[in-house]
C-alpha cells in the first residue's frame, strides 16, 4: 500500500476559523502554455478562462514549474537559453493557514545561456540547470532568481552529453558520461561536494534518462532498474532497486513521481507503464494501455490518481492504488505517435479542480472536471499551444 505523505502547503488550506485580522479567502490558479512553433508563453486565468498575457522568449520552449509555484523555467534547447517567468501568485505558509499573494505573472530580466540547456531539476528551492551541449550543470537558488539575481554555480562533468543534475543538500548529483562514446546515455551517477570534488564511487546507472522525487525519494531511471537517493548522516545514500524479474524485457526512461502518495510513474514501452512502490516487496507494477501513450501526469491534489494521454485521443485515469484504469474519456483527435519524437502533441497539465489537456492541432486546451471526471469545456488560443504548466493554491487576503 502506498504510504501517505504530509500535502504540500502551496495546495489548498483548509481555513475554517476566522483570525484576529479580517480575512477573504480566495483561490489562485493559472496555466502557463508555450507554442510549439513560436517563441511564446501564454498566461490564463484557470478561473475565468481569460488570456492574462503572452510573453515573448527566444524559442520555443519546455516549461517547468517549481514546488513554490512562484517560478516557471522556459527552457529552449534550440535557442540556447533558460528564461525564467515570475507566475504572481505566491502562497505563504502560516501553520493554521496560508496567505495568498496574486500579481501580475512578468519575464524576469534573468536569464541563463548555454549550448543545448535539456534537464531542468529543483529540490527544495535548488535548482539544477543542465546543458548537454557542455555537459555543465548551473546551479541557482529560486528565491535568488525571482529577486533578479543570475548569479549560478557550475559543476561540470567529463563530456558533453545528453545528462542531468540534482543539487541535493550539501552535494550534487551529476550524471557520468559514457567515456567512449559521449553521444550515447550517461552511465552512472557521480556525486560532488560544493567545491565539487567527487564523494565515492561513480554509482553505475547504464542507459540513465529520467529522473524524479517523491517526498523523501529522488530516483533515476536505468536500464536496469532504478536508482534511489535519500539523504544520510554523510551525504546522500544510493541504492539500487533492480527490475522484477517477471517484467518483460524493457526499461523506463520517463518518471514522475507521486504527491501525497509515495510512488513513482514511468514508462515502459510505448503501450505500458510501471507503477513503482520501493516499499513494496514486489515494487513494480505493469499497466498495460490500450494504445501507444502520449503523456502521464500525477494528481497532487487527488493524490491516489494520475492521467494517461493515450494516441487514440482518450483521457485515463489511473487509481494507483488499486494499479487499474478505472475512467477514460475521448478528448481529441488522434494523435499518432509514429513520426519525430518532437511533434506537436498534446500535454497534461493539474490545477486545483481540472485537467488541462492541450490539443495543438486544433488550438485548444481542453478542461476536465478532476473531482467527477467528466469534460468541463475547452480554452482556445493562438498558435499550437503545446507545453502547459499549472501554478496556483488557495489562502487568506488578508485586510490589516
């Protein structure tokens, strides 16, 4: 059985009492949406549905939200650069209750150039920016970026290579380059001091690509099987948890992992996923899908749930309790997943009572009911929109 984990404060509050202070209690959500030809961010309102702002990038570019919901990293590969968007809405913790702080969402005048910026990694406000053209990663500090500050850290590894890096406590983790052949996937795992001086052995990770947390779990996906990171009196400790043997032959190389619930979601095949419990004796679980999938994402409010975008158009829902599809819906066209890898498809995307599925043939994202599973209608936008982050919460205005 999953374990639960505390929620995230930057969620819903429960406010059922009144402070010495009046107070208004409100709810915050917006969706940030990159085109997937053009150099653009779109800013919604995913209360009134209304276009707040487009802000121009350099290209276009694969979004990433922090766990403050306070940031939104556009990294654009092509274009060589890291933008970085200040959302406006910031949720502050108080113990018994949560203030809410709504502004106008801006391009910050930061930014972070580099050849080839790929893998965008935080872990607790600290941030790990990797570009494969160099194979050095920058490090930042979110609360840093959003005052305007650019300055970073580099650790850089022994080639250009197609890696990734964490910033973990004290250390960092940063992916080991296959020596003969750079091109191909990294191979292990290295771990650095600050000065970074390298702490150990190379922890070996064959093929590694994908990387995720859950509560006090980090995880890289392997070829065979995954590696688990938590932190130890003398730094991070790192074991590996092998593949089940009853799994066909195959391996992750996509994982996200579960709020609320400790687990992790990972591809395995282009028609299966793996449901990963490293508590669990028997820690994997396969799910077989009825088409190719296209995109998953984890629910971090509704915690025993995540969504499966499947080429056939349809919606899922999957109980990762039980490890069943329990709810599918028919949302688009079908998308095939034959052709480049990099074509427009559609994303998943979870605000506070919706699913938010871009369709960026159609112009489209379409919006979900989360709480009963039933379509909610649809937003339409310009362009292809095809990237979608969700930030937002809810908590006390307060009137002092």
């Amino acid at each position: 059985m999953m374990r639960l984990l505390k929620c995230s404060t930057a969620l819903a509050f429960a406010l059922g009492f009144a402070g010495a202070s009046q107070a208004e209690e409100l709810q915050a959500w917006r969706y940030f949406v990159s085109d997937h030809a053009q150099p653009s961010i779109t800013v919604v309102d995913a209360v009134s549905k209304q276009t707040l702002d487009t802000l121009t990038v350099n290209g276009p570019a694969a979004l990433h939200r922090t766990s403050s919901g306070e940031s939104v990293f556009a990294i654009q590969g092509a274009a060589g650069v890291v933008n970085v968007v200040s959302t406006g809405i910031s949720v502050h913790d108080h113990g018994d209750h949560g203030d809410l702080k709504v502004e106008d969402a801006s391009l910050l005048d930061v930014s972070f150039a580099g050849a080839k910026p790929s893998h965008f990694v935080e872990h607790g406000g600290a941030i790990a920016l990797f570009f494969d053209g160099e194979g050095i990663s920058r490090n930042v500090m979110e609360d840093a970026v959003l005052q305007g500050d650019a300055t970073f850290v580099e650790y850089k590894t022994k080639a250009p290579h197609h890696g990734v890096s964490v910033a973990y406590g004290d250390h960092v983790l940063l992916s080991e380059p296959n020596e003969e052949k750079p091109d191909e996937l990294p191979v292990g795992i290295r771990v650095v001091d600050r000065a970074g001086d390298m702490v150990g052995d190379v922890h070996a990770c064959p093929d590694l690509h994908g990387e995720a947390s859950s509560g006090n779990l980090l995880a890289f996906a392997c070829a065979t099987g995954l590696l688990l990171v938590t932190h130890g009196d003398n730094g991070p400790q790192v074991r590996h948890l092998p593949y089940a043997e009853a799994l066909p032959a195959g391996k992750s190389t996509t994982l996200i992992g579960g709020r609320g619930l400790q687990y992790f979601l990972g591809n395995y095949g282009p028609d299966r996923i793996v449901l990963i419990d490293p508590a669990e004796a028997e820690a994997f679980r396969l799910i077989e899908l009825p088409v190719r999938r296209v995109h998953f994402a984890v629910d971090p409010v509704r915690s025993k749930f995540a969504y499966i975008f499947t080429e056939d158009g349809q919606l899922h829902q999957l109980d990762v309790l039980s490890g069943t599809l329990v709810q599918s819906l028919k949302l688009t066209d079908p998308y095939s997943m034959d052709g480049h890898w990099s074509d427009p498809r559609p994303r998943i995307a979870v605000s506070g009572t919706e699913i938010a599925v871009t369709d960026p043939l159609k112009g489209l994202i379409h919006l979900v009911n989360a709480e009963i599973f039933e379509p909610a209608g649809s937003i339409s936008l310009d362009g292809k929109p095809f990237n979608i982050v969700a930030v937002g919460g809810s908590g006390e205005k307060h009137d002092h």
